[in-house]
C-alpha cells in the first residue's frame, strides 16, 4: 500500500482534521508575529518582512542598482532584510526559542535567501566578503548555511526550508542542497500556479528535485482560486515523483485532494 503525508500550509490557525502534517505562519512576510501554533509546523518568514524594512530601511538588502522594496524592485512581491545584520536575525532566534517552548510539531523556514541573485551587495556585505576573501556566490552560500545551523542548534524540533522552484541552480539564490541537508528533516519546494491549466512544466520541475534530492521533500501546490479539477491534475503529477504532497492557502480544496489520494492508498 501506498503511503502518502498530505499536509495545509495556511494563514489560518484553525487545522481541519484529517491531515497528516499541517503548516501554519508564526510570522509572515508582512512582518506580523502571531502566537506560535501547536501540534503545527510553525512557518517563520526569516528574511522576507515588510514591516521592518518600513521601520528600519538601513537594514534593506541592495543590488548595487535598487534596494529590495517592492517600490524599487518590480520584480519583488514583498520586501528583503539584508543578512548581514546580526541585531535582525537574533530576533528571528529568539522566536524560534520561544516557540520551542510550545508543543510545536516543528518550523519551517521560508525566505531563508535573497531574493534573486542580485542581491546582497550593500557596503557591510562587500566588507565581509573583502575579510573573507570569498566571491558572492560562497559568501551567500556560507550565509544560508550558518543561520540554519544556528536555528538547528536551537531546537530538536523537525526543521524544513524553503527551496526555490529550480532544480538545477540554486546556488544562483544562495543555497547547497547538500549542505543544508545536514541539518534538516525535510525540503519544501512551491510549485505554484493560479490556474494550473498547461502542465508540462509541473512534471519537469518535479522530476528535476526527484533526481537530485536526497533527503526527504514536500511539493507544495497553490489552492486559493484555482479550478479544482485542475489542481486535481496537477496532484496526479506530482505524486509520480513525491508521496508527499502540501495544498496552500484553501482547506476545503486540500481535503478534497485528501479525499482523492485516500483512494490512492486503498
């Protein structure tokens, strides 16, 4: 038989019963921190975070052209924290912390990076990488993996990061699969669309993280709005390459893919 994990991954904090795993946000890219949620996968937007970045703009990550606001960087849907900043991610330690005191079932670490290979390149960055004597790319890489070690170190929880939709370069965003492997329990990988209507892109970037990935990985799916017959498709895919299968953002949505994969295991 068959077995499959079906998780939510969701604003919400009330949690259906039925689900095998279940993703709920501690703190979201607006910057707003909510009560840590139990027997859930506590999701905590590291990097990504509008409210500080309006607060505290000397802390805004630079390309050498804009800084990552979405008022100067059309390409970005939210705002970036450089990680240069100590005074910062301390702060994302200390939730993790007083988190861990809850009957969390874990966290998971989402905008972990930069958000596009541009970025970071402000004057604290160039100075440590001068110090360092390391290119961009190995200082970026070296970045992801001390804060997910550190975070690590703070809890025994299950630990999940967020991997970019490409298989094929991630060190482009700052990230060594193999490296942070190490010290985490599972990937989480967004393969979103808003219609899902063509589909031949789904089965190749699914089959992609299927080859390289070693470690345990989720293939996350975007629920909100789309037509269900279409995200049901989609599912029929992703489950080729991985039994572990998350539907964001509509609970409703996610118990019907239950539904149709409880068949599955039958």
């Amino acid at each position: 038989m068959q077995k499959y994990n079906i998780g939510i991954y969701s604003h919400n904090a009330e949690m259906p019963e039925g689900f095998d795993i279940y993703f709920n946000y501690m703190k979201d890219v607006t910057g707003i921190i909510n009560k840590p949620v139990i027997n859930s996968h506590n999701i905590i937007s590291c990097f990504a975070d509008n409210k500080t970045a309006k607060q505290n703009p000397e802390l805004v990550a630079y390309s050498g052209k804009n800084r990552a606001l979405r008022s100067e960087d059309k390409t970005l849907y939210c705002d970036w924290i450089c990680r240069s900043h100590k005074e910062y991610y301390s702060k994302i330690f200390e939730l993790v912390k007083i988190a861990d005191k809850s009957n969390v079932a874990g966290f998971h670490l989402d905008s972990i990076t930069m958000p596009n290979p541009d970025y970071c390149v402000c004057d604290t960055c160039l100075k440590k990488m001068q110090d360092n004597n390391v290119n961009i790319n190995d200082f970026r890489i070296n970045q992801t993996i001390n804060f997910v070690k550190q975070i690590s170190e703070i809890t025994q929880k299950e630990l999940s990061v967020t991997l970019y939709p490409d298989p094929f370069y991630q060190e482009r965003y700052g990230i060594d699969i193999a490296a942070l492997a190490r010290y985490i329990d599972y990937f989480l990988i967004p393969l979103y669309d808003i219609s899902y209507q063509s589909l031949y892109w789904l089965d190749i970037l699914a089959h992609g993280f299927y080859k390289i990935l070693k470690k345990p990985f989720f293939i996350m799916l975007y629920a909100k709005d789309v037509n269900l017959e279409n995200l049901k498709k989609a599912t029929e895919i992703v489950e080729r390459y991985t039994n572990n299968i998350i539907i964001s953002y509509d609970n409703d949505k996610a118990f019907e893919i239950y539904k149709m994969l409880k068949k599955f295991r039958a």
